[in-house]
C-alpha cells in the first residue's frame, strides 16, 4: 500500500498554529499541567473557560502589539502625531486644560463686599471669570454645552433612555450571573465583583455639600443686589429681562425662553467687551442727557413748587384777614355797648339827711300785700 500524502504546515507563516509559540505556550504549558483526574465537572468546566479566556486575551495583545510595531503603523503614527495637525491638537488640548484650570482656581472670596458688608461667595469671581471670557476656550466649550442640553432636554427623552440603560444593564447584568450558575456552577457577574464597593470619602462629600450651598448663596445674594439696587444698571437690566419674558411666555416655549436667556447671559458680555469704546460712549451720552433732563424737570419742579407756595400764601393771608375780620365782627355783636358819661344823671349837690317814712309816699299795695299786712300786724303789736 502507498503511504497517505504527507502535509507539513509552515509555523514561521501560521504562527498560531505552533504550539510553541509565545501565545500558545502558556495554554500548552497549562494543559500538560492540569491534572488528569475525574473531578468536578462543572470546575473542569470553569478552568477551561478560564483558560480559553486567558488564551485569547494573550494573543489579542500578541495580534494588537505586532500590529502597532509595524512600520507602516509607526510612520503614519509619526506623521499625525509629530505632524503639524498632531502638534496644533496638542497644543490647543493644552491651552484648553489650563484655561480650565484658570477657571477652577479663580474661585475665590472676593475682596470686595456686598453694600451690607458681607462677603460674597466665590461662585461671584468664578462666573464673572467665565462670562467675562478671559479663558475664551473654557467659555466656549461651557457655553456649547449649555446649548447642546437644552437641546437634548428638548428633543431626545433623556429620563426614558436613562431608564432604557437602566434595566439593559441589570438584564445583562442578570442574565450572566444565571447563565454562569446554571453552565459553570458560579456566576460570572460576581467575577468582576469588586473586592470593595466604592463609597465617596468624608472629605469629598463635605466640599460637595459646601460648593452646593455656595452655589445656592451666590442666586440667593445676588436676587437680593438685583431687587435692592445695589447696582441700578443691573436692576434696570433684570426689570427689561422680565417684562420681555413676561410677554414672550405667551407664545414661546420654556426651553425657548431658557434658549434666549442663555444667548443673552453668554453673547451679550461679549458684544459689549468687543464693543467697549463705543457702548461706553453712548451710555455716558445718555447719563448726560439723562442728568441735563432732570436738572430741568427739578428746576420746573421747583418753579411750580414756589408759584405753588406764594399761591398758597395769598390764600393763607386772605383767609386769615376774613377770619380775622369774622372774628371782629362777632366780637363787636357780643360786647356790651361803651358806657358814656352822659349816660349817668348827675349826682345829688345837697347834703343827705335822714328822713321819716312819712316824707316818702307809700308804694302801692296789691291785694296779696295787704292780706299779709293784716296778718302780720298783730304780731308785730304784741
């Protein structure tokens, strides 16, 4: 009989295939190893998948590090990365990264102090450092990504594809553990289970807590400034802001008006610092006409006022002269005439002597008077 063809495989060109290559060598090597005895099932089971496991992660690295020290891999790396696209990325991720970096540690008190004399909080310097765009590149990406969730809360579901994830990752999560019960004897969830659940740090949780409640003081303090007239040019603002939104409200959405209030909160400090010169000069026109308007509504004012007065004077004389002369008149009616001289007799010249009853005529008697006169006569006998 002729022998059956003989076919011998080339390892230099299918490396996988030679047991004694580096990627292999280790399963080999484990193979050989492993007991040969009639054990569990279901642990046989999981070592092999274990080792299966380890096997392809170990020739996965292989594949991916021989294909990243290729040389057409390592020249086309070179050329993006140490080109000039590569070097002009790197260098506005740099620029960028310590413009954040700027923003984070301008967070600090103030030096200067509301008109009360408290202390503002350091959200004050970090939202003035943001809006006012000295790190144009941090200003930039917070005011895109302000636009892009107002947005996205407009327009995709984020509550329902948050619930979506939720239960796509306790299902997986689920049905690994269960299948890794029912075909390897242990769950596979539980093998990536952390040997220690993460907690936040006591010293974290507080800064958290105090940045939240130094983010709630900075709307609280400054819806106070606002209302207060710390700075009329911001009231003035907020009064416009609100009569808009007021009428606006009735036919535009509230994530459109969210939409507007975050363009004007981010462009407006903009269009006035790119046009300072100019707006500054036309509101110092305006105080001027304001103030040269009002000097002449106080001067009419105090024109009217004393007309007003003298007005009120004359009055004030004339009545005073009737009440006078009312008076007068009512003093005149209720006094006793003036008692002349001539009103008197004139006096007696001759002496005064005494006379007898019988020299003065009797005074006439009515018949009452008489009949007490008898009466009292025998009385006046005894």
């Amino acid at each position: 009989m002729s022998e059956a063809p003989r076919v011998e495989i080339n390892h230099t060109v299918f490396p996988d295939l030679d047991p004694s290559a580096p990627s292999n060598r280790a399963t080999t090597d484990s193979l050989s190893q492993a007991p040969q005895s009639n054990g569990n099932a279901n642990g046989n089971l999981a070592q092999s998948a274990q080792k299966a496991g380890a096997s392809i992660y170990e020739t996965a690295t292989h594949a991916m590090n021989s294909a990243a020290s290729h040389p057409s891999v390592q020249s086309a790396k070179d050329t993006v990365v140490n080109g000039p696209v590569g070097q002009n990325v790197q260098a506005e991720a740099t620029k960028t990264r310590n413009e954040f970096a700027d923003l984070a540690n301008s967070r600090q008190t103030p030096d200067y102090k509301a008109a009360t004399g408290q202390n503002l909080t350091h959200y004050h310097s970090m939202f003035y450092r943001l809006l006012s765009w000295k790190n144009p590149r941090a200003t930039g990406i917070a005011f895109a990504g302000t636009i892009l969730f107002i947005f996205a809360a407009r327009y995709l579901n984020i509550i329902r594809y948050g619930l979506k994830l939720l239960y796509l990752t306790l299902g997986a999560t689920a049905t690994a553990e269960v299948a890794g019960q029912l075909a390897f004897g242990r769950g596979l969830t539980s093998q990536f289970r952390p040997r220690q659940y993460f907690t936040i740090p006591k010293a974290s949780l507080e800064r958290l807590l105090d940045d939240v409640e130094q983010l709630i003081n900075f709307f609280v303090i400054e819806s106070q400034r606002i209302v207060f007239a710390e700075n009329v040019y911001a009231t003035v603002a907020a009064f416009f802001a609100s009569l808009i939104s007021y009428f606006l409200i009735k036919f535009v959405p509230l994530w459109g008006l969210t939409l507007i209030a975050t363009l004007v909160t981010y462009l407006a400090p903009l269009i006035y610092i790119q046009n300072k010169e100019a707006i500054d000069g036309q509101l110092e026109k305006s105080r001027q006409i304001a103030s040269q308007q009002a000097t002449q509504i106080k001067g009419l004012a105090n024109q009217h006022a004393g007309n007003a007065a003298k007005t009120v004077q004359g009055y004030t004389q004339q009545a005073t002269a009737k009440a006078q002369e009312t008076i007068n008149q009512y003093r005149g009616r209720s006094a006793s005439p003036e008692i002349k001289k001539e009103d008197f007799p004139a006096a007696p010249k001759q002496d005064f002597t005494l006379t007898s009853q019988r020299e003065f005529p009797a005074a006439p008697k009515n018949d009452l008077a008489a009949e007490l006169d008898e009466k009292l006569a025998p009385q006046t006998a005894l």
